[in-house]
C-alpha cells in the first residue's frame, strides 16, 4: 500500500488532501505531521512513498529542507504543496531536489495529475512554470538569463513579502529577523536585480517570473 507523509499545518488543509489522496488513490496510507521536525521524526522511523510539503511549515527551513529530508531517507519522493506564488518558488525547490511544485489553488485534475505523476518516478511543474523555464519538465533551475536565479533562499523570502505589500517590521516579524537585516536583504534584491525601487522590482519579477498577463 503506498504511504504518504503528509507536512501540513493547518487541520482543515489536511482533512481536504487525505480526501483527495484517497479520491485518487484508493486505500492509501497516510501519516500526518504538523512540523519539520516531527516530519524527520517519521522518516527516522519508517519508510514512505511521498512526502508532500507545506512550504510554510512550523520549523521550516526553506529550500534546505529538501537535502534533510533527503538525508534520511535518500529516494523518496517529494512533492511541494504551496500557495507561494509557483512562478517564483517552483524553479528553486526543483533545483533543490523537489520531485514536483503544486499549487493548493490547482483544480482536482491537475493535483490528481502531479501525485500520480510524481509517484511514478516523474517530474511535475505546471504548464505555466514550465514555459517559463523554457524546456521539458526536467528542468531543475531558471533560465540563465533571469537574475532571480542569483536571489538567495532568505532574499526570495523577503521578495515574497515585498511584493505582497508588507513592511519593512512586518518582514523582520514574520521571519523572525531584525529590520536592519530586512533591510539588507531589500538592498541586495535590488542590486541583484538592477533596480531601484519596489515598482522596479515587481515589474522585472513579472518579466522574468513569467507572471505577465
């Protein structure tokens, strides 16, 4: 029977996947876990098919949280089961070692589409990340002409924030960083990017994220 650990926060996202998992896959064996921590508690202690992981998990690492869980357990599949925006995320857990992006905003054929096909040994991105990276699904990082590709794991964070509108203390809060450090990272986005200002930034994030209408 495949076995499925799920790394989900929230209850009422958990009740909704195990759901769908079973819509899809029949008897399935689903382990659930609330943590990063708890998750690699789990794996330490049995072996599982898939891992689908909340990338806003309490103790969450970012992008390293791929090579740990792969540390311990070296073959498992891992699908990213997200909201953060998959044109900008999506390249990076790939080029991490993610088996597969998923949106939580995908319709139920497209979330049937990603575990079936993550399950069998694939590669799964979206139609729309993958022509934005500009080949087949077994591509593992951006184009090499997008400066996103040079933003760090903890700048693309903060980038995150920014282009949703939060404040420079919002930021540091929300990530449990100082504000000087925020405002770091801001200086360092923009020169990476070659801009001046935040509607600089989003412009060239919706060039290159492939996010333009």
């Amino acid at each position: 029977m495949t076995k499925i650990l799920l790394v989900e926060a929230h209850a009422i996202v958990r009740i909704a996947t195990k759901l769908i998992l079973n819509e899809i896959l029949g008897p399935v064996n689903i382990h659930e876990s609330q943590s990063f921590g708890a998750s690699l508690d789990q794996l330490a202690s049995d072996q599982f098919d898939l891992v689908m992981l909340d990338l806003t998990i309490p103790e969450g690492e970012s992008y390293h949280m791929i090579q740990k869980l792969r540390a311990i357990q070296p073959g498992v599949r891992i699908l990213i089961f997200s909201a953060k925006d998959e044109s900008l995320y999506a390249p990076h857990y790939l080029k991490a070692g993610a088996n597969g992006y998923l949106t939580k905003l995908a319709p139920d054929a497209e979330i049937k589409k990603a575990i079936l096909a993550v399950l069998n040994d694939e590669r799964y991105v979206s139609t729309t990340v993958r022509q934005q990276l500009g080949h087949n699904t077994s591509t593992t990082g951006l184009n090499h002409d997008s400066p996103l590709q040079y933003l760090s794991p903890r700048e693309m964070e903060v980038m995150d924030l920014l282009l949703k509108g939060k404040w420079t203390k919002e930021i540091a809060g929300e990530l449990k960083i100082t504000i000087s450090s925020v405002s770091t990272y801001k200086t360092r986005i923009f020169e990476k990017l070659e801009v001046s200002n935040l509607i600089e930034m989003f412009n060239k994030v919706q060039l290159y994220s492939g996010s333009q209408s």
